[in-house]
C-alpha cells in the first residue's frame, strides 16, 4: 500500500511541475506580446508631484485588476497556481494599505498648514 500512495504522490507532484511550467510558459508568452507597449514615466525632473501621485495610483490600481484576474481564473478552475492567486491578492492589498497611509499623512500636512496662523 505504501508504494502505491508514494507512485500517487510523485504523479501529483509531476502534474503539478507540468501545471506550473505551462504557467510560467503562459506568462512569458503574456510578457513578450506587452513588450511593445509605451512604458509611463514615474520619475525625473519634469513631472510634477500630481504626476508622480497619478502613476503611483494607476500602479495600485493595476495590480488590484491583476490580482482579481488571477482570483477569478482560479475560480473558474483554470490552471492557476493558488500561491500565484495568493501572492497577487497580498501585493494589491500593502499597495492599498501603502497609498492609504500616505494620503493619511498628505492629509495631516495639509491640515497642519492650513492651521497655521499668516
């Protein structure tokens, strides 16, 4: 009985190594197709502090959209690997926690300046 759950275990484990290196075949696939895309610019000395804050938003927002891609593939039972879904969901969510903290202390300055006397 032991041989056979051991050969039934690395039959998993050599679906799974096949699931994940078609992923990783998927993704680089993905990559090279969005290659020709125009990168936008986040830093330098022309944009202004608005620009900056945009990009940065638009950054969160994208890796919010990604990340409930990957959530709804794996729902549908596509071949996603759930540590992938996983790691997506946690980096939307310290983006968010992160642009979340700093408009807390762009608010807080802004109220400090406005408090204080002329």
């Amino acid at each position: 009985m032991s041989i056979n759950s051991i050969s039934g275990a690395d039959r998993v484990m050599a679906i799974r190594a096949q699931i994940l290196e078609r992923n990783a075949a998927l993704q680089k696939a993905s990559q090279v197709g969005n290659a020709g895309a125009t990168p936008t610019q986040t830093s330098g000395a022309g944009n202004s502090f608005g620009a900056t804050m945009e990009a940065a938003l638009k950054s969160v927002n994208d890796s919010q959209n990604a990340a409930n891609k990957a959530s709804e593939a794996y729902e549908r039972g596509e071949t996603v690997d759930v540590a992938q879904v996983m790691l997506a969901r946690q980096k939307a969510s310290l983006a968010f926690e992160a642009t979340l903290q700093a408009r807390n202390k762009l608010l807080s300055a802004y109220k400090d300046i406005m408090s204080m006397p002329v």
